[in-house]
C-alpha cells in the first residue's frame, strides 16, 4: 500500500497485524519458515473474519518479520537475541501508533518462552508509551493448546475421539511433529518431504527438554514429536479450533474486555525470561562482587 492509502483509513476501526516469527530448523522434512508461514495464515484468516464480522472496519496485514529468540541452532536458522526481537516490534509498533493506528496485533508462530516474552513486553511498551492497543495474543493461544487445553474441542472438529495413542502423540507433540506437519501439508504441501513418513517418533522428557537444542542432541533431527502422523484433516480441525479461540480473544481486546494479563502467556511473569533480567542479575551479581572484594580490603588494610 502506499502512503496515502494507508493514511485514508480509518485510524477507529483498522487494525495492523504484525506477524513475527524465525527462521528456524524444523526436522529433515519441513521448510526453515514453518512458524512464519503458519503466523502468516492465521493472521490472513483473522483478518477475514473481522472485517466479516465488523462492518466498515479495515484490517491491514504488515510485512512478515522473520525474527525470532530462543530457537533450535542449527543451518537455516537465524538466532536474534531478545532484546533485538523486542526492540524492533517498539519500533514498528510506535511507528504505527504514531501514524494514528491504535489496533495493532501479534501473530506468531514459534512457542519459545523468551520470545513470547518479548513479543509481550514490546505489546506493553507501545500500548502504555502511546495510549494505543497493542497486544501479542498467540502466547496465551500456544500454551492452552500444547497443554492439551482444547482437545475435547478438536475431537468435535475432527467428529472422532482421539485415540489413547493419539492422546500421547499429541502430549509429545510440540515442534515439527504431528501438528506442524500436519499444518504443512494442508497449507504448503509442495515444501513438505516425503520422508516424514518414515521418521521415527522424537520424545523427551522435561528433564532433557532444559538442555538447549536439546532435539538435535544424541543424533537428533531438529523436531519433537510424531511427523508420521501428519494428516491435513487433523491440520482443517485444529486450525478451526484455534481460530475460534483466536477471535473470541481478539474481538474481547478490541471491545475492551480484554485486559493484557487475560491474552498473555504464563511465561510473562516468569522473572528469567523477561529481556531485561540477566543482564540486570549479571550487573547485580558484579556490583555485590564488587562490594564484598572492597570490604574485603578495608578490613585487611585495617
């Protein structure tokens, strides 16, 4: 769009979508921009609905930001530290709020607790510097449904109970896997492998799971999960489902019934995955060294 088209909206009722997500490792069998390809979707298909649902209202889809904290390390992925990703969703969002925007949304793709993090401290930082809205709303989405939240509502979609091995595929599931591959096919078969076939289920305890890059450990192949699986039909009901519970959230946030804490993550207030806080701990920690080695060498010169 240009510039004038842009500046003929109107600034009450058009919302920005943003969609921010990395280039990251998703197995041998998928393509390294899975979570920006599937932010991507959502974030066209809410835009659909809400311009459905609220007449005169526009919805603007912004470019694709491939940034991404807190991912798998290996070749195809692009690892932005944090405080790089949160910082440049301010920028975009102030650039917009001073624009006269005051609707801006998050899509994303990618469940990495630092980055849902920033995300959702650079949706705070915009909305309180600039009296605006703006919110990150997949964190709170990700961790209902890899938690197993909306199963009762996925077996209605699918119009089929999930099986007992199901159940434990999917409490498995949680990179590359069933669903991911499963999404890949329903919107992008052609960048899929044949070969998620054959590949055998990656399960890992919490234990192991704290490691970093743990999924490529030990001749591990970048992916947590069942990709064998994969089924587009499973991709069609889960997609459905997750875009119910996405609109019930977004239109909540723009009729104001929403409040930040109701569409954060968990994560958000967890002090170690906030940006700020091991730099902070580390200039801590330096200044008590400091502070113990120098009453350390008054008590000896005294």
């Amino acid at each position: 769009m240009s510039s004038p088209a842009l500046d003929a909206l109107d600034r009450a009722r058009t919302v920005i979508v943003l969609t921010v997500s990395p280039l990251e490792t998703h197995g041998p069998h998928l393509p390294v921009g899975v979570d920006a390809i599937t932010a991507r979707h959502f974030a066209q298909k809410v835009g659909e609905r809400l311009v459905a649902r609220r007449a005169g209202w526009s919805v603007v889809l912004a470019p694709t930001l491939h940034l991404g904290s807190f991912t798998f390390d290996s070749v195809g992925t692009v690892r932005v530290r944090q405080r790089v990703v949160r910082d440049a969703v301010v920028d975009y969002g102030a650039s917009l709020a001073r624009a006269g925007f005051r609707w801006i949304l998050v899509s994303n793709g990618h469940g990495g607790p630092s980055h849902l993090t920033a995300l959702e401290e650079a949706a705070a930082i915009v909305s309180r510097r600039h009296g605006i809205t703006m919110a990150s709303f997949t964190g709170r989405l990700a961790w209902h449904f890899l938690r197993g939240r909306y199963v009762d509502k996925i077996e209605a979609a699918l119009g089929r109970p999930l099986t007992d091995d199901e159940r434990r595929a999917f409490a498995e599931d949680a990179h590359g896997g069933w669903w991911e591959t499963s999404l890949m096919l329903m919107l992008r078969p052609d960048l899929v492998d044949a070969s998620y076939r054959t590949l055998p289920p990656a399960r890992y305890s919490l234990a192991s799971r704290l490691v970093p890059n743990y999924p490529l450990k030990n001749g591990g192949q970048g992916y947590v999960g069942h990709p064998a699986l994969a089924d587009p039909a499973f991709a069609e009901a889960t997609s459905e489902v997750l875009l119910a519970q996405t609109m019930e959230l977004v239109e909540g946030i723009l009729d104001g019934r929403m409040r930040p804490t109701d569409h954060r993550s968990p994560f958000f207030a967890v002090p170690f995955f906030r940006t700020e806080f091991w730099p902070v701990a580390t200039a801590a920690t330096a200044m008590l060294a400091l502070g113990a080695l120098a009453l350390l060498v008054k008590k000896r010169d005294t």
